[in-house]
C-alpha cells in the first residue's frame, strides 16, 4: 500500500509497556545529559502525547516517576554531569518524533543508535579544556600572571583528583570536601609569590563550584517544579559547605605565610580577550559538537558583553535575557536545540564562586558579611533564571507570531 503524502502518518497504537520502556530510555539519556526536570518532563510528555496515550512523568536529580497508560515505572536516577551532545541529539530525534511518530521499537532503535556514538572530543581535548577553563577562571575573578599560572595546575590537579573518586568510590560523599582541602592546601603557596589562595583555589576546582546547579535549581522553582528545585538546591547548599570547609582546612593545615613578592597584573587586552575565549573550554568540556561551536560561542559572547554592560542584578537579568535571546534565534537558524545553547551560554554569568566565599565567612564567625555574600549569590543566580525564562518567552511568543502569519 502506498501512502499519498498529504495522508497522516498513523502509526499502529503502541503497548503501554513498550511506551513506558521508550520514555524512561529518553527521561534516563536526558537526565545523564544533565537536563533541568522542567525542560526533561516536557521531553518524555511529547513522546508519549507523540503516540497518543495518557500519563504523567514526576523527575527530581535523583528519581524518576513515570505512568503510561496503566503502566508504571519508577527508577533511581545516579548523579548526572553535562553533556550537550547527547542533550542536544536527544532533543532534536524528540522534536522529529513529534513531527512524524515511528513504531515503538523503531524509535528505540533509532534512539539507542543515536546514543552509542562516540563523544565529539577526545580525552586529551577534553583534558586540556579543563585546565584552560581554570586558567580562564583566574582571569575573569580578578587574579594576575601567578594566579593564572597556578590556577593551571590547580586545574589538573583537580582533574587528576576527580578522575580517582569516581561516583562509585567510597569517598564520593566527601569528594568535594577532599578536593577543597587539596586546593586550599597547594594555594596557600601562592601567599609568598604574590598570589591569592582563594582565586588559584576556586579557579582550580571551578567545574565543581555549583553556579549553574543554584541557578538551574531557581529556574526549577520558579517553573513549578518544586521538588526538584528544592532537592537541587539543597544538594547545592551542601556542596557549598563542603568546599568552603574544605579550603579552611587547607589554609590552615599550611598556615600563615609571609607575602614575598608583589601581586603581578594581567595587562588589560589580555583581560579582554579571556571571555572571548573561554566558552570554546567550556563547549569542548561540556562536549557540545565542533559544529555547534559557533552558535556556543556567540550566545555565551553576547550574553557576557550584556552582563558586563550593566551593573548589579541589571547585568545579571540581561545578560541571562540575551542568553536567551541569542540562542532561540541561533538555534533556530543552526537547528540546535536552545538549551544546548543556553547552558554554556550562562556558564561565564553563574554566581558560584559568590556563593563559596559567603560560606567561607560564615566559617569565620562573619555571620552578617557571610549571609549578606550567600543572599547575593542567590539573588543573582534568581535574576539570571529570570532573565533566561523572560528571554525564552519572548522567543516562544514571536514563534507563534510567525507561524501564524506565514505558517510553520
């Protein structure tokens, strides 16, 4: 039989089981990827409402509830890292599904292939971004020539360091606070060469530093999703006091010592050039695709050139709106899904290393400083979700408009 193309696509109705199967291999490959649960539920509910059948999915950082029909799923999620490919490739093969639905067992297929491709970068490309990201870091906190130079090292100790307890080691609950005391440890010796131990450390251990988990736990929140987003940002908390208690210990395992030499400042053009640089690091450690690169690049650009044009919370909300802006348009025209664009787009805006500092003077009995440093972080990771959440309504909206008047 030959279908005529103006005839629907129909495709058999699936078992539940089978759907139920399909969608938590999607909600489980978006978790992986580190996929915020408002933007990962919306994915598992176009692949069922794609087929036709009713439920729900309920997702935390570490649960998943799924109902398909009379089928019920429920699985421990682990703990997630980014990785924009896959976020990015599962995203598009749910928008084709929507599109034009396939068989259920042709879908996983398609599904699992799509999955089993290799990363876009080799380990050593990888490697070698970690420790430019924390060199970039040492510059975009403020540090000179030797911070920079020890924010390297720092970075490839943390590498090395985070490479030997993996998830599964029996010190993966202190993981953080081990590192911490690590890193505080070995910058306390940048004292005596004019350096700061507070920017070589958090520069070091800068990936670990939850910016972007504080932030994507208000973005949660504020979509509604408050299990998650308090489960997120409670986990954040705790990473926070790890890494704060963490570098006490290092700093006072070592001691006090004597300051020798005079700090060295970066000269401005290099200053100026770092934030032009650093989003290719973090694109090629968060594995998004060489052919993404451009669109990366540009959104993260634009949305540090509006943040830093504007003081305060204001360059906090534009920066996250032209995030938002510049990749619902990019990833329109480069048919990359707008998340893959928004989340190393944030990376050079989130307050983390705010947020580290604020617990680092409630250790120190500085409850007033502390709290008003921690409130800071908080309020400027709120501003930034929702200057990325207003950006992306725009976005949304002046689709609607176009599809209406010249149609999809």
């Amino acid at each position: 039989m030959t279908t005529h193309p103006s005839m629907p696509h129909v495709v058999p109705m699936p078992d539940d089981r089978a759907l139920a199967r399909l969608c938590a291999r999607v909600a489980g490959a978006l978790h992986h990827a580190g996929t915020p649960a408002h933007r990962l539920e919306q994915a598992v509910d176009e692949v069922r409402h794609a087929y036709g059948r009713p439920g729900s999915t309920v997702v935390t950082p570490t649960a998943l509830w799924l109902q398909v029909g009379d089928c019920s799923h429920v699985a421990r999620l682990p703990p997630a890292d980014i990785d924009l490919a896959a976020m990015g490739a599962v995203l598009r093969w749910v928008e084709r599904l929507r599109e034009r639905p396939a068989p259920v067992a042709v879908a996983e297929r398609a599904l699992e292939r799509m999955l089993r491709r290799p990363t876009p970068w080799p380990r050593e490309a990888e490697q070698g971004a970690f420790v430019f990201t924390s060199a970039s870091a040492a510059v975009l906190l403020g540090g000179g020539w030797l911070d920079v130079l020890l924010a390297a090292v720092a970075g490839a100790i943390a590498l090395g360091f985070l490479g030997r307890v993996t998830p599964a080691s029996a010190w993966s609950p202190l993981r953080d606070a081990l590192l911490a005391v690590v890193l505080g440890a070995v910058s306390a010796f940048a004292v005596p060469l004019g350096g700061s131990p507070s920017i070589v450390a958090l520069s070091g251990a800068i990936l670990v530093v939850p910016g972007l988990s504080m932030t994507t736990a208000l973005a949660e929140l504020a979509a509604g999703q408050w299990t998650a987003g308090g489960s997120r940002l409670l986990g954040t908390a705790l990473v926070l006091a790890q890494l704060a208690a963490g570098l006490a210990v290092g700093w006072w395992a070592v001691g006090p010592l004597p300051a020798w030499l005079p700090p060295l400042p970066l000269p401005d053009p290099v200053v100026q050039l770092v934030p032009l640089l650093a989003p290719a690091g973090f694109a090629v450690l968060l594995r998004s695709p060489a052919r993404d690169l451009p669109a990366v690049w540009l959104t993260a650009v634009m949305g540090w050139s509006a943040a830093t044009a504007v003081p305060g919370l204001g360059g906090a909300f534009l920066g996250g709106l032209t995030v938002a802006l510049v990749a619902g348009t990019m990833g329109r025209l480069a048919r990359v899904p707008d998340l893959a664009l928004v989340v190393p787009g944030i990376l050079l805006l989130v307050p983390g290393t705010v947020g580290v500092r604020g617990v680092e003077q409630l250790l120190e009995h500085a409850v007033v400083d502390g709290t008003a440093t921690a409130l800071a972080s908080l309020e400027t990771a709120g501003v930034l979700a929702a200057g990325v959440f207003a950006g992306q309504a725009v976005v949304t909206q002046a689709r609607a408009r176009w599809a209406g008047r010249y149609g999809a």
